[in-house]
C-alpha cells in the first residue's frame, strides 16, 4: 500500500527487521554495572511487582526519590500511553504514563537493572508524563477505540492498577522478580482480537459516515423537489438563491463526506490483508521471546548464587550456610533481623578465624531484611561469622544479629 508517496508494507518490513536486530542485541547484553544511583531512561524489574507482568522506567529524580512509570507489551494504546520503538527495548512495549508512583532508593535494585531507554525515545515519555499533570488529554479516533475495548480495560483494572499499588506498599516481602516472566508476552490470538476491536471500530465509524451521506442526499432531493419560487412572489428570488446556495453547501458535505468513508474502507481492507502476514511473525516473535526468557533465565542462575540466613535459634542463631569458592561471580545474601526498635542503620561484618574483616556500610533494612551483594573472590575459603550491627546515634553500635557462612573450597 502506497500513501502520500511513502511505502507502508516497506516500512512495516525495516520496522520488523529492526526488531529482530534488537532482540539479538538484547540475548548478547551484559548486566548493568551494580552500586550505581538509578537514572532517569533506565528500566528495573521490582521485587514489590514479580506477579505482574510489568517493568518499571526511571522518568525524573528528586534527590533520593525516583519517579516510575509502567511499561509492558500490551498491544493496544491509550491516550496516556506512549508506544516505544520497536528497537528501543529488544522488542514491542509501552508506557502507561498515568500508571507510576515516586519510590525510594531501596526499591530500585542494581541487580534487577534490565535496559536503558534512548534519551529521544525518554523524551516522548516525559512529555507525555508533565501533559498529564496539566490534566488529561484528548484522544485520537484510535485511542478511543482502544480505551472502549474491554480487554483494554480488564488489563488497565486488573493488572496496571493492582501493580501501582503493590510498588507503593511499605515492608511488603515478594519472591525475586526473576521468579516470574517480567513481561506478558500475547499471543497471536490476543493481537488478532486487539487488531479485529481496531476493524470494529473503524466499521461503526463508517456506517456514520454512511447515515451522513444519506441524510445529505435526502437534503438535496428536498430542495430540488420544491424548485425555483414563482415569479410574482416579491421574495422568489431571494429564496430561490438561498436554497441554491444550500443545495452547492450539501453537494460539498457529500463529497467530503465520500472521500472519508473511501479512505477508512481503504485501511480497513489493508488490515484485513496484513493480518495473515502478522500471524506468521507473531508466531515467529513468540518463538523468540521464549528464546530469549530462556537466556535471561540461565544468565541470573550462572552469575548469582542467593543466601537466606533465617533465626532457627540457638547459641549460633541458626546453622551455618555454605558456598563453593567460585562458584559464581556475584553472592546476594538475604540476612534476617528482628528487633523491637530498629537501627538507623546496620553494618555487616564479615570475620574469619584468621585473615582481614571484611566489613560493608550504611545498610537499610527493607521490613525484617538486610541485602548484602558482594563479588564472590572477596570471600577466600574459610569459616566466618557473620556480624550485624546496628547503629544509631543515642543508642551507639550494638550487637543485632549473629550468623555463620562456609565458603569451602
């Protein structure tokens, strides 16, 4: 299909192939550097959100304060979303500008950094973003459409609104993102319904266009029917005149209206033929995606091994927990603390029976938990008693915990 000059099925050809490209980049990518602040364009899976199948974009930052907005791959577009490119992120995706809070530090994890977002591709965002805040806009044909689709609003109240307020719940304990898929990825039927709502839609709008143009005919044929005024009436002319003029205004409101309904019966028949095209890449897409899950997936178990120290009691608070040396790059510890009245902030110590202490600072805990992310060669073998101090300005630094770790050779 040509329009204006430009090659629509062209175009939809390079869009795909750059997809495909992205997604390649995407299986190949490193992991962000951790111990970095979050900045705006940057995209965090949330351990707050792992039943959802959403991810969070950085859009502005106030201090220690992070504003975050939604983004999944739902296919249909509200008025206050913004479609990213298809190669921005490694694939389809969106962001629900009127779906994100303000959250902390602690719930933007350096481990679970998955993606920045281009600074152009960013910019549409926050546009988007300081738009809804002057209130709320105007939608387009398509977007009323998509906003009238009830599928468009099962996913907004079921899965967008519940995930906002999840990201806003205090102390709230969830499995580690990677647990679940951090995107729903549709199938082929979920878009052929998405795409047959759009079809649907343009169809009503049609049929209008349709009761217009009737209705201008019928106007045309009321004015011919009744004819020139007679001669002696002393306003004849006048009237003949204005019902001339009024007979030219609705001949142009029936062309007008013609060539618009021409137009949208052109681009309902072009979606009719694209759709069994869609349907091969679409399986295609799936087909990759998985691929892709699976690689994510592999990743995070080869270059993480994750330690939950526990309170089990005793004289040793709970048995010891052992690591093979090198067995992977990175160590997440989870390390429980039950106190009456918390620290302002804890310390972890990390000591052997011989050897330097390895100590790590200015700790928050995040409801009863301490996370403590460490490079695995900083542990050599060894026996090491895990100690974590809590420390406040009148209470000085006090004994909070008290753990075991083996690294074995």
């Amino acid at each position: 299909m040509n329009t204006g000059g430009r090659n629509i099925q062209d175009e939809r050809e390079q869009g795909w192939r750059q997809t495909l490209e992205a997604a390649k980049v995407l299986r190949g990518r490193t992991a962000a550097s951790p111990g970095a602040a979050p900045e705006p364009g940057e995209l965090y899976l949330c351990r707050r959100t792992a039943e959802f199948p959403v991810e969070w974009l950085v859009v502005a930052v106030e201090g220690r304060r992070y504003r975050v907005v939604a983004v999944d791959d739902y296919p249909l577009v509200g008025s206050r979303d913004v479609e990213l490119p298809s190669g921005a992120l490694g694939g389809a995706a969106v962001a629900r500008c009127g779906h994100g809070d303000w959250v902390g530090p602690k719930v933007l994890e350096p481990e679970l950094r998955v993606a920045v977002l281009p600074e152009p591709d960013l910019g549409g965002v926050t546009a988007k973003v300081r738009a809804l805040e002057e209130g709320p806009p105007e939608p387009t044909l398509l977007e009323t459409v998509a906003e009238g689709d009830p599928e468009f609003q099962d996913w907004t109240e079921g899965t967008l609104a519940p995930a906002v307020e999840a990201l806003s719940a205090k102390e709230q304990r969830s499995p580690a993102p990677w647990a679940t898929a951090a995107r729903r990825y549709w199938k082929p039927a979920l878009a052929l319904a998405a795409l047959l709502a759009l079809a649907v839609g343009l169809g009503v709008f049609a049929r209008g266009l349709d009761r217009q143009l009737a209705e201008a005919r019928a106007r045309i044929a009321e004015l011919e029917s009744q004819g020139p005024a007679p001669a002696p009436d002393p306003g004849g002319w006048e009237r003949f005149a204005e019902l001339e003029r009024a007979r030219r205004v609705a001949e142009a409101e029936v062309t007008r209206l013609r060539t618009e309904l021409d137009q949208r019966n052109s681009a309902l028949a072009s979606t009719r033929d694209d759709l069994t095209a869609l349907m091969d890449r679409l399986a295609q897409a799936e087909d990759l995606v998985q691929s892709l899950r699976d690689s994510v997936g592999d990743g995070i178990a080869a270059n993480v091994r994750r330690l939950v120290f526990g309170m089990t009691g005793g004289p040793t608070r709970g048995t010891p927990r052992v690591v093979k040396a090198g067995a992977s790059p990175r160590i997440l510890m989870e390390l429980e603390v039950v106190d009456p009245e918390p620290y302002r902030t804890y310390r972890v110590r990390f000591v052997p029976k011989r050897g330097d202490v390895l100590t790590v600072d200015n700790l928050d805990r995040d409801g009863a938990w301490l996370r403590v992310s460490l490079p695995g060669d900083l542990l050599p073998v060894g026996e090491y008693r895990v100690a974590i101090e809590g420390m406040d300005g009148d209470r000085g630094t006090e004994l909070a915990e008290d753990y075991r770790l083996v690294v074995e050779p």
